[in-house]
C-alpha cells in the first residue's frame, strides 16, 4: 500500500484548535468507478506540519476518483489552511512521508503564510480569433503581430479594466494566455482574502455584466500559488 498526498497543514494551528484526531475529516465512503471501497483518511505529523494521506493500493484514474480528491481537500479547506496537492502525488510509506515533510518543511511554511486565510478565484477571457491570424512576412509589422499574438491590446486592456475594478480585494495575482485547439484565453487567476472574498465577487459580477464569454470560476483551494 502506498499512501496518497491530499495536503499538508501547520501541524501548530491544528493544536491550538483541535487535535488532528479530532478534525472532522470528509466522509470517505465515496467509491470510484474501480468499486474498491477506499481507505479512511488520516493525519500524518511531522514537526511543524502535518499531511492528510489515504492508502491506495493503485492510484484510480477515473474522473469519480479525482473529483473526490478535489473535494477532500475542499472540505479541509473550509476549516483551515492547507497547501493542496494536485491528484497523484504517492509516497511509499509514512517513513518516507515524514522524511519528505522534514526536508521541504521550509517551503511548506512559507507556502502556508502565503496563502494564509485566503482563497483563489478565477477569470477566464477568450481571445478572439481575428486577433491570432494572418501572419506578417517580415518587418516592423511582423514585430507588431508577435506582440498582438502573445499580449493582444484587448487582453492588455482586459488586465487593466479588472485591476482597477478589484484593486484592494486580492493579495496577488498570476496571468497566464493558453491555447486549446483554435481558441485562445487569458487566464487570471487571484489570491483573495477570505474578508475580501464578498467584495470581490460583487465587483467581478458588476465588471462581468456585460462581458457574458468571460468566466468566473471559484472560490477554490490556493492550488495556483503553491507549486505541488
């Protein structure tokens, strides 16, 4: 049996609150498409943190499976930090799961303080198309294409009309433009505390009002501002 990662948390927060053994933990009787009744969850200390695990004797790769995985972590979310880790993450033993905490405890530290008491919302803004086209053969307008194409001047002003609209709500931000098949998007994604959290979804829904191809997505576990 290997034990699969779900998330890590400040083992200190945990004990000046509930003990591990005390928090509720997700109800766990959810079966994947694999009808293999799975393992309750437990809480593995080491030090400062302490990492929700499972034991798995194969990963199930089904969509039942990883969408549980998602809620897990979504229902601890709602009760305290955590640094989420995306589905797949195995370790072969609580020995080497407490190694691993020991050795990267600084980064999950620093992880926690960064998302302390936050939670991370989303804006998707699709490019349009007559924007990716017709490439230049050389030249001034060809350095002007590649600019259009990677940074478009309506994505520019899209960044500039939701910075304005939710400056103050949030505590960072990252951007990122993705293609899938012939369509491109911007993907914004925020860092908000959860006092602003009201705040800033009522200023989104004001800004989204009449925007209706762009899309909100969230409130969900930092996922984007941790790298796990």
């Amino acid at each position: 049996m290997a034990l699969l990662l779900y998330g890590v948390v400040s083992n200190e927060a945990c004990r000046e609150a509930l003990s591990l053994n005390a928090l509720p933990l997700p109800n766990s009787d959810v079966e994947s498409d694999c009808a293999t009744p799975q393992k309750p969850l437990f809480w593995v200390q080491q030090g400062q943190l302490a990492a929700l695990v499972r034991e798995v004797g194969q990963l199930p790769i089904d969509q039942k499976a990883v969408l549980d995985y998602g809620r897990v972590i979504a229902d601890i979310h709602q009760q305290r930090d955590i640094v989420p880790i995306r589905y797949g993450s195995l370790l072969a033993n609580e020995d080497v799961l407490r190694n691993t905490l020991e050795k990267q405890a600084e980064q999950y530290l620093t992880w926690l303080r960064q998302v302390q008491g936050c939670v991370e919302m989303g804006v998707s803004i699709p490019i349009d198309k007559d924007q990716q086209d017709t490439r230049p053969a050389s030249g001034l307008a060809y350095l002007q294409w590649r600019r259009q194409k990677y940074r478009p001047d309506q994505l520019v002003l899209a960044e500039a009309e939701l910075e304005n609209a939710v400056a103050g709500c949030y505590r960072c931000c990252l951007s990122e433009v993705s293609s899938r098949l012939v369509q491109r998007t911007l993907s914004i994604v925020y860092l908000v505390p959860r006092n602003q959290l009201s705040r800033f979804q009522m200023t989104l829904k004001k800004v989204l009002a009449n925007k209706p191809d762009w899309q909100v997505t969230g409130p969900w576990p930092p996922y984007s501002f941790v790298h796990c």
